[in-house]
C-alpha cells in the first residue's frame, strides 16, 4: 500500500527531470544558434567594408578602427558586444557538457530547479571572457596605430605572425597547458555535493572561465593574429578547443593540435622570409 505512491513520486521525479534537461540543452541550442547567426551577420558587415592594404602585403582588419560617425567609447563598445556574442558562439559546444555535469553535482538528488544557478555559471564564465575582450581591443587598436604610422614595423607583421603561431602552438605543449586543460575537463563535485546557491555558482562559473581563458590564450592569440572577423579561423579554433576539451584523450589532443600550429607558423614565416 505504501509502495505505489512512492512509485508514483519516484515517476513524478524522473519526468521532471527529464523535462528539465531537454529544457536545458533546448535552450542551450537556441543561444548557440543565436550567437552563431550574429557572428556570421558581424563578420558578413565587416567583411563588406574591405581591409585596409598594408605595406608587406597584408591587409588590417576594420574591426581594430573606428568608423566615421563613431566616437572610441562607441567602437568599443561596439567590438565588445560581438565579441561577447563571438565568444558564446565559439565556446558554448564546450562548455554545455560541463554545464551539464555541475547539474549532476548540485543540489539533492531529484531537484530540478537548476535554471537560476546554472545561469550563473555561464554568466560567471562568459564574464571572463568579456574582461579578456576589453583588454584586448585597446591592445588591437595601439597596435594598429603603430602599423598605420610605422611602414617598417607593418613590414615585418606577416613574420610577426608566423612566430606568434609558432609560439601558440609550441604553448600546446607545456606543463601549464596540460594542467589548465585538465582543469577545464574535470567534473565538478566528484568527491561532494555542491550547493545549489548563487555565490557558490557565480564562483564556479568565474572558476572555469578562468581556467578556461589561461587554456585556451594560445589558441585565441592565432585567431587574433589570423583574422579576428574571419569566420573559417573561428570555425578552425573553436573546433580545436572543443575537441581537445571534450575528446577521451584530450591531453593527446592537444598536442596533436600544437603540431599543426607550429608547423603552420613555419610555413608563414617561410612564406613572409619568401623562402616558400
């Protein structure tokens, strides 16, 4: 007589949390398709406005200059929007699955209110990566000034490039990467339950981005040096860190890609030394 209503809660329970996590990866969906469509309608604008030719045959981005109705707070703002949503296209496929684990590893066995605090983990993660977008746009710009007003320095970006390739694939290979990495791909709360409230999840959320952001600094150096609004180098990078952060052997994974960086920066500097 007892057995049947606990039955039915144990059924109650199992169609909640099924509703739940198909509610998640749901929505997880619609915001990658979001931002992948606001990525692709950026780049697609920014394309449409040309390069501007540069002396060592290479041609500066639009993204690191200033249009001509805007102000610099606005430019920045700007970039910082779509790099935002740049950032959330790219590193979403990644970190869905370990979005889902903190899931597995908060609250009470059953609970299925995990909306509010898992929102926070994302915003805690995607918070780093807009920090590290407005330390980045100051940087591009000064460097594009410097270009614009130096001929010999502009000269020598495309050999610039291929070593700063070289050196973020020879990154692929060290300790500190291996350690960040194995950092990003741990679960949560293996050894304990972790609480279900919005310090804990803000902490967490700061946590991976962090780790995440020191993981991934070589790979989205190349991208900066490569072309920021180019979408086949987004598509490429953020392949590589979804990979080598969700693969079974994603050490392995890693260095695999570290070859392929390192070998390609040879070829650039090769190609820009005119030796290719």
């Amino acid at each position: 007589m007892i057995v049947m209503p606990q039955r039915r809660e144990l059924s109650r329970r199992m169609v909640s949390e099924r509703a739940a996590g198909q509610a998640f990866f749901g929505v997880s969906a619609l915001l990658f398709a979001a931002s992948a469509g606001g990525t692709i309608v950026w780049c697609a604008s920014m394309s449409a406005m040309g390069e501007m030719p540069m002396p060592g045959g290479w041609t500066m981005s639009m993204a690191w200059m200033r249009m001509p109705a805007q102000t610099w707070p606005g430019a920045a703002a700007s970039f910082l929007c779509m790099w935002v949503v740049m950032m959330v296209a790219m590193m979403l496929p990644s970190l869905v699955p370990m979005l889902w684990r903190y899931r597995q590893a908060v609250g009470r066995p059953g609970e299925t209110r995990l909306g509010r605090p898992t929102a926070l983990v994302g915003v805690g993660y995607f918070f780093v990566w807009t920090v590290f977008g407005m330390a980045v746009f100051p940087l591009g710009v000064a460097l594009a000034v410097v270009e614009m007003q130096q001929p010999a320095l502009a000269r020598a970006v495309p050999i610039a490039v291929g070593v700063l390739v070289l050196i973020a694939g020879s990154l692929q290979f060290t300790a500190w990467k291996a350690r960040h990495l194995a950092c990003c791909r741990e679960a949560p709360g293996r050894s304990r339950t972790l609480p279900a409230d919005a310090g804990t999840a803000w902490r967490h959320g700061l946590r991976l981005g962090l780790h995440c952001s020191y993981c991934c600094v070589g790979l989205m150096a190349i991208l900066l040096v490569i072309g920021v609004m180019d979408l086949r180098a987004m598509a490429v990078v953020a392949a590589a860190i979804t990979f080598e952060r969700l693969a079974p052997a994603g050490e392995r994974v890693a260095r695999a890609i570290g070859a392929v960086a390192v070998g390609a920066g040879l070829l650039l500097i090769a190609r820009a030394a005119g030796l290719g």
